[in-house]
C-alpha cells in the first residue's frame, strides 16, 4: 500500500513537472511571439515617421 501511494505520488510528480515545462514552453512562445511583433511594429513607426 504505502509502495504503491509513493509510486502514484511520483507518477503525479512527474507530470505536475511535465505541464510546469509545457506553460513555460508555451509563455516562452508567447512572450517570444509578442517581441517580434513589437520590433516589426517599432520598425514600421519607423518607416512611417521617416
């Protein structure tokens, strides 16, 4: 009994770390997508005030 709560307690671990990697992968996306549409809209003011 107790071998078997340690394993489903590592089992949830795991996959608690699991969906930790997936939002930080997916935040990293976002945050990564945000700056390139920053930048593009910095260089079309840019363009547009030159």
């Amino acid at each position: 009994m107790y071998q078997n709560r340690m394993l489903t307690d590592r089992v949830y671990r795991r996959r608690r770390l699991g969906a930790l990697i997936v939002v930080l992968a997916v935040g990293a996306v976002v945050v990564y997508v945000l700056a390139v549409g920053a930048l593009q809209v910095a260089v079309t003011w840019g363009l547009g005030a030159v």
